[in-house]
C-alpha cells in the first residue's frame, strides 16, 4: 500500500492515511500545520525536538490519540493529557492506526555521553514501507528492507559514517532527511554527497509542506 508522507520540519512528518498520523511532533516543528485535525500521534521520545508538549496536549483534548515510550506518556499525562487517550508502547508492539500496519521497534536513544543517562526511543516501521527511526540507528531484526527510511542530518549523537553504514545496511530505495534543524546548507549538502556516493539510495530533501509517494 502506497503512503503520501508530508514533511513539516526537523523530525515531524504526517502521513496522509484514513485518519491523518503525524510523527515526533516537536517544537522545532510547523506544528500549526503537522498536526491539524491529526488523529493519531506517533512520538519516538521525549526530547523537545519530538515532542512539543503543550501542543500534542491540545491535540489529545481535540480528540488525537498518542502512542509513545513511557516517559513520554508521562509527561503528557502530567501536563494535564487524557491518561486514556496516551498509550505506551514498547520494542514488539503492532498498532492498526488509520488502515496502516505499524510496528514499534527499538528502545534506546543513540548514546550521547558516558555521562549523560540513556533514554528511551522507539522507531516506527509504517506498513513495512517507511520507517522513521527517532534518534536511533534502529535494526530491523531481519525484516524486509522498507521503501523509504528517514534518516537524521545532525545531532549530538550522530556520527557520519555511522549514518552511512545503517542507509548502507538498510539499502532504502530512497532516503528523506530528518533532524536537520542543526545543520547549515552547507552540513546539508555534505551529508548528501555522502550519503549519495557511499549508499544506493536516492536522497530526497522535502521543503516544509512538500509531499513524497511512499511504497
């Protein structure tokens, strides 16, 4: 089944299904836009830059449903969201979310120093064609390679050839920049010659509002 994926800064990304589902909603985010009349809601974890809480907590009073690590869950709910309408998932869960297949992988946020803690962080594996990692390099456990993959640009976490061995490994028929609000024109066009040259994947960058055929 093909999904019209629609970009709307750093990591957010809605995916226009039955019921729109809009992906790490956060505040670096046109979040006006991403979540307007959203249903379901997808949050990787709980850093700012995925989850504008004020705002996903006046989406779930309209009537969205959010599915999320723990942590993420709690804050919702401790900002004043309806404890039934925010549900936890975890590595292994499968939700049937606006007529789409949605597997829940991973659990830790790539590391960021010895001296920080781990957080939690989950990938999301969309009708086993697009997967929107989080800040993770997520494994797909020997799952078939999915049509599109979402990859992070810039992060305090992120190693460029690391990058690439995940996209290599993964071999995507094309890969959509995310996570890029750190980054310059010119880290951009760096991480694509890059990514380009070293992987066989096409790389499309999406303007805000601009939409890509997935699957």
């Amino acid at each position: 089944m093909s999904v019209v994926l629609e970009r709307w800064g750093h990591s957010c990304v809605r995916l226009l299904a039955q019921d729109p589902i809009v992906i790490d909603p956060g505040v670096y985010s046109d979040l006006s836009q991403a979540l307007a009349g959203a249903r379901q809601i997808l949050v990787t974890h709980e850093h700012g830059d995925h989850l504008a809480v004020p705002a996903v907590v006046e989406a779930v009073a309209g009537g969205a449903e959010v599915y999320a690590p723990a942590p993420v869950v709690d804050q919702l709910v401790g900002a004043g969201a309806a404890i039934a309408r925010v549900h936890r998932v975890q590595d292994g869960d499968r939700l049937d979310l606006a007529g789409l297949d949605v597997q829940v992988l991973g659990e830790w946020h790539a590391p960021l120093h010895p001296a920080m803690p781990r957080f939690a962080n989950v990938g999301f594996l969309i009708d086993g064609a697009l997967l929107h990692p989080g800040d993770a390099y997520v494994d797909l456990a020997g799952r078939p390679t999915p049509d599109t993959v979402l990859a992070p640009v810039a992060a305090p976490w992120l190693l460029l050839a690391d990058l690439v061995d995940w996209v290599r490994e993964l071999a995507p028929r094309q890969v959509v920049p995310v996570h890029d609000a750190p980054a310059s024109e010119v880290g951009r066009d760096l991480w694509t010659r890059w990514v380009e040259r070293l992987c066989d994947s096409t790389v499309t960058w999406l303007a805000p509002g601009e939409r890509l055929l997935v699957g």
